[in-house]
C-alpha cells in the first residue's frame, strides 16, 4: 500500500479475493488440486499420477494465466463439470474454523467502504467457505466463476465488477494473495491493489481506516 500515497482518501471499495485471501488452508487447497486431477484421470483415461503430471506441465507451459482452471480446459474439460466435481469433493466444513479478526476486519472496513468479493471459486463452494469463516453479511457483492464461466485473470470481467459497482479504477482497491492471477489486471486499469501472503499482512488493512 506504500505505493499509494493518500489511498484512504481516494478508494470507495474493496474487492477481496477469497481463497488464501479470507483465510488460508492448505489442506482445502489440496482437496481441490485433487478433485482437478481425477477428473483429468476420468477425461484422458489415466492414472492419477498421469493426470497430475499433466496438469503440471500444462500449467507450467501456460505461463502468467497458468490457473488450475485454464490447464483443465487446455486437456478437455469443462468449468461446469469441474466445478460440479468441487463442490463435491471439497470439504471446507472439515478444514475451516472462523478468525474473529478477519470478521473484525471486514466490519470495521465496512465502516468507510463497500466490500466485495471476486473469486474463482463457484457459489456453492464459495458459500459454505464464508460459512466456515463466519464473514456471510459482511460483503456487497459476491463475484464468483458461474458469473461469467471464465477465469481469471480477465480484463473484461474486471472492467464488468467496475460497472457493476459504480466504481472508477482509482476508486477500487483490489485484495489477493497471487499478484498475476488477481491484482495484475486491474492495477493495469489503474486500480489500487494489494498483495498479501498471510493473515498477519491482511490485517494491516486496518490502517486505512484507524
């Protein structure tokens, strides 16, 4: 955020990414990789192993936009059907538990400015994640992947959740955890963003409005 001199100022709205954003889990991380990969075991007639491998090079070989979901459909899949098979096999009722302070976050940044949400994740999964992490209510809008069917990163989605929260670029303030796939394409519109790795460094964001 040093970056940007004057930001409380300037922002009207925070856009959050969700997974390793609003928490992080590895475990809920690893259930997903592995729903992926069974499905490109399923798609190619494979083993397991066959399949991990496949998505590996797939997204090694595609570089910046290298997501999980961009390497499926590169092998054949679809996002429908990958995500059908997430909300199936993901189970973030097992993994997750609240953090009163990201929910002490969200409510005290709600004070000056409207809170989103854009995610790759799809609305069921998505939902009973902020279940778990106890931040329902908490956010203006939910943007998930059944919004468009198309992953991030994408300039057009991002120029879409700008529209369709009455925010300018420089009004915006965009949270994640993985700068190419969620902040790199706003900060080319001119959004604000910013990058964190732990729950510690989300934290920080109290300063824009202590």
């Amino acid at each position: 955020m040093t970056r940007h001199p004057g930001l409380r100022e300037q922002v009207k709205a925070i856009v959050f990414d969700l997974d390793g954003t609003l928490y992080q889990e590895e475990r809920l991380g690893e259930e997903v990789n592995q729903s992926a990969v069974l499905y490109v075991a399923d798609l190619k007639g494979v083993s397991a192993a066959q399949a991990q491998a496949l998505l590996e090079a797939t997204r090694a070989a595609d570089g910046a936009a290298g997501t999980l979901s961009h390497a499926v459909m590169t092998l054949g899949g679809t996002l429908q059907e990958l995500h059908r098979r997430f909300a199936a096999d993901c189970h973030p009722e097992r993994l997750l538990k609240p953090d009163r302070r990201v929910r002490e976050l969200l409510q005290l940044l709600s004070t000056r400015f409207r809170l989103h949400l854009y995610t790759n994740n799809n609305r069921d999964l998505s939902a009973r994640i902020m279940t778990q992490i106890d931040v329902n209510g908490l956010l203006d809008r939910v943007f998930t992947i059944e919004d468009y069917w198309i992953p991030k990163p994408d300039r057009r989605i991002v120029e879409d959740i700008l529209s369709k929260i009455s925010c300018r670029p420089q009004e915006t303030l965009f949270v994640g955890d993985r700068y190419r796939i969620d902040l790199a394409v706003p900060e080319s519109l001119g959004c604000h963003v910013f990058e964190m790795k732990s729950t510690e460094e989300l934290l920080t964001l109290a300063d824009l409005v202590h």
